[in-house]
C-alpha cells in the first residue's frame, strides 16, 4: 500500500505492460506512483496535482513528450522529468533535455537504473523546493548595493540585518573584490548609527609611519610637517562606525595601540598628551585568513578576538550561481547607457562563459569585463568573441583548445584535406573536453552546453 502522503511520480506511458513493470521497479521506494495511459491524461493530472517527478514516454498515442515539457515550462512548473525513449531517438531525447528534462532512460533499463534516476530526480526536487522556500521567505534580489538572489546572498543580507542592529564589532572576511566595503556600509545603513558618519580607512593604503596619525590625528609640531592640529578617524567618527579595511596589513605596534583605544575608548593624539574620549563602533575588513595571520605572528591575538565578535564571509562569485548574470546584466545595461551602446542582453554561448568562469577578481573583475566589452564593441547581444580570451578558460583549461567541428568537417592535419565522420569530429571535441576538465564529466557537459548523459551514453557507445 503506497503511502498518500509520499511524493508522486506521474508515470506516463501508453504501453499497460511497461507501465506495470516500471510499478514493479518503484514498489518499496519512497514514493508513490501514478499511471496515465496518454498525454491527454498526463497533462489533466499535472494540471490538477503536479507530481514530483514525471516518468515520460516520449512516443505517446495522441501526442510527443515534447508538448508535455513544453506545457511544464510555459505554466513555470518545476517537475523534475525523467524522459523514456528508444534505441532510435535519442536525439529527440537531447532535445528534451534542452527544454528542461532532468534525465533521460534508453530503453531497455534495468530496476536498478530506473530506482537510481527516479531517486535522483526525487532528491533534486527536494532540494529545488528547499531553495524556493528560502527564496519565498527570504525573498532579496537586492540589498544595500548588493544584487543577488543566491541562497548563499540571502544569508549574508540576514546576517548584515541582525549584525547591525548591535554594538558588537564586526570582522568582515572575503576575497577581494566581494564587496566587503559595501557590507560595511549595509551595517552602517541599516543601523541605529546611520545618521553618524561612517569613516574609513584602508590600512593597506596608508605608509606605517603615517597610520597612527591618520586613526588618532596629531598635534601642531608633533612631526616634521605637522604645520596644524589635525582630527584623525577616532576624533570624525565619534558616534557613529569606524571602518578599517584590510586590517591585517597594520603594523604590530600600532595593532597595541587599537587594542588600548578598542577596551577602553580613549585615545591621545600624536604628540599629544589629552587623553579623548570617543564612542566608535568598530567594522573591519581582510581578505587574508585571519587565524592563519595570528598563528603565524603578524596580527595580535587579543586584537583578533576584539574585533572578531560577528564575523561575516562573504562569498565569491563563483559560488553565487545566476547571480553572475543577474549582476552582468545589471552592468551591461548601465554602461550601455553610459557609452551611448545598443546592448541589452547576452546570447546563450556568452552567459554559459560568464557563469562557467572562476572570477578570481569577483564582482570588481566583471565589472571591469562588461565595462571593456561595451567600449570595445557594440550591438544588441553581447556575442562569445566580445568577451576577453581570459574567460574561454576554466580552472587552468583552456576552452578555446577544445576542437569543435569544422566548417565542413574537413581534417586539415591530412594532406587530403578529406571530410572526417561527424561522429568522429564529435568524439574528438568530447575527449578533448574531458581531458581538460581532469575528467572530470559533468564540468565537461556543462562547458558542451549538453547534458552529463549524453557525455556518458556516447562514451559506452565507444567502448562497446
């Protein structure tokens, strides 16, 4: 007895024998299935019960497949479907994929293959429904002079939100160009400190010999040039943030200093002897490892459990998925506007680079790229050959080495110049492309723009 509250799988297929034996594969899986004999009766059911998953017969009785992944993507319904085909369609079955199928079975399959896939199917419609919760319930694309919707943003922004709403100290830590500045500002908008200046300092920018003065100000002849009284960051940001990005690139000595000023608030000019007192709230910044820099003595231990009350890690890019293209966009379309350029999008090819690229400058590195394409160029969609050679490259590949079929197919390295085999062309772009990605298969099938079954289905036709 198949338990109701148990997610479906919608098996539709015209054939009652198959239908049973697939049943059959599923029965004891944590799942329930139901079966519709036509397309007809598939899609009443998706209409008024949408399944989990959909086990899909390509060549049904009354309609193709197809029209079924067609109607799932024109209602935005999120249905994981597992295609059925046969020995001989499986370029249809490609083409299901292209609209949206998560896999595809070719007939004949064993139960284990069948329980695999649909378990498969099942967990990613999982995860794809835990995602929609937090997105529904999160709900950001935006925030501060951040763009993002990606779960991993979604956290950050809730962090940023309880964070400022304290007095603690706040250690910002991301690789550069993470928009660890705009965090900062995030913390000092949304808190009760926002109508109080936010001063800050780059401790990288600033000589040594001149950093002391710069946080505490000096007095009138403390040093050669010290011609006035001046205010330093502790004095201008009395009340509200002050912010000290890449902190562990401060002087050791000056570290001591900060640690006095952080415990108890007062301070003393350069050269002064009237001890100030201050009310700061302290944010800082790196995009170094800070345990790694106070294990091996170049920032104060003391310093580091001072300041490092909430930390917050900010990600790269590479790790925020379609928020690459939602920010590319958002680039492309201003600097468009800037530069007087007809862009308004990316074609296909162009947005699988942007997302398939590590950007180890993160968001500051794309903003320089959209930036160079634009002035460089112009049209509607951005096409592949706008944008730099750099972005042909991933984790050390280079992609533009991966032989694609030639006009003709003809085979130049022969002194014939004779027309090779597609087949052969083909096999020689997927190797090559498994060969660059470690073999590493799915990385190759997302760089293909194929899926990882189609890598794997072709590489069994080969060895048999």
């Amino acid at each position: 007895m198949q338990n109701k509250d148990a997610p479906i799988v919608l098996l539709i297929e015209d054939s009652p024998s198959l239908a049973l034996v697939y049943k059959n594969y599923l029965t004891g899986q944590a799942c329930q299935v139901i079966h519709c004999e036509d397309g007809g009766q598939g899609l009443d059911f998706i209409e008024k019960n949408p399944p989990e998953v959909i086990l899909l017969d390509l060549n049904l009785p009354d309609m193709s497949g197809l029209e079924i992944l067609k109607f799932l993507k024109e209602k935005n319904l999120t249905c994981s479907v597992i295609v059925v085909t046969s020995n001989g369609s499986v370029t249809v079955a490609v083409e299901a994929m292209n609209l949206g199928a998560f896999d595809f079975l070719e007939k004949p399959f064993d139960a284990e293959r069948l329980i695999v896939t649909v378990n498969n199917a099942l967990e990613h419609q999982r995860l794809t429904n835990v995602i929609d919760i937090y997105k529904n319930k999160l709900g950001r694309d935006s925030f501060h002079g951040y763009l993002g919707a990606s779960l991993a943003m979604q956290a950050v922004y809730q962090i940023i939100k309880s964070a400022a709403a304290s007095k603690a100290s706040v250690f910002l830590m991301g690789e550069s160009g993470t928009g660890k500045e705009v965090a900062a500002q995030a913390i000092h908008q949304e808190g009760q400190r926002s109508e109080q200046p936010m001063i800050v300092l780059n401790c990288a920018a600033i000589p040594h010999a001149l950093m002391e003065s710069e946080i505490f100000g000096h007095v009138k002849g403390a040093f050669t040039g010290a011609v006035n009284n001046r205010d330093g960051a502790a004095s201008l940001a009395d009340g509200g943030i002050l912010f000290l990005d890449e902190i562990c690139e401060m002087d050791l000595l000056l570290q001591s200093k900060l640690l006095r000023f952080i415990q108890t608030g007062t301070f003393q000019r350069v050269g002064g002897t009237k001890l100030e007192v201050v009310d700061i709230r302290f944010v800082c910044a790196t995009n170094k490892d800070p345990v790694k820099e106070v294990k091996e003595g170049r920032f104060r231990e003391d310093l580091f459990y001072r300041l490092h009350v909430i930390p917050i890690e900010l990600p790269p890019l590479r790790e925020r998925g379609q928020d690459i293209l939602l920010i590319a966009n958002k680039f492309l379309l201003d600097f468009a506007v800037e530069e007087e350029k007809l862009f308004t999008c990316f074609d296909h090819n162009a947005r699988q680079l942007l997302l398939h690229y590590a950007w180890p400058g993160n968001v500051r590195e794309l903003q320089n790229v959209i930036r160079n394409l634009v002035v460089l160029n112009d049209g509607e969609q951005v096409m592949p050959g706008m944008l730099p050679k750099s972005l042909q490259w991933q984790n050390g590949s280079d992609l533009s080495a991966v032989p694609a079929p030639p006009s003709g197919a003809v085979n130049e390295s022969s002194p014939s110049g004779e027309v090779m085999p597609l087949w052969l062309v083909e096999k020689a772009a997927i190797e090559a492309a498994i060969v660059r990605c470690d073999g590493n298969i799915p990385k190759a099938a997302a760089l293909l723009d194929v899926s990882p079954s189609t890598l794997y289905r072709k590489k069994q036709t080969w060895e048999e």
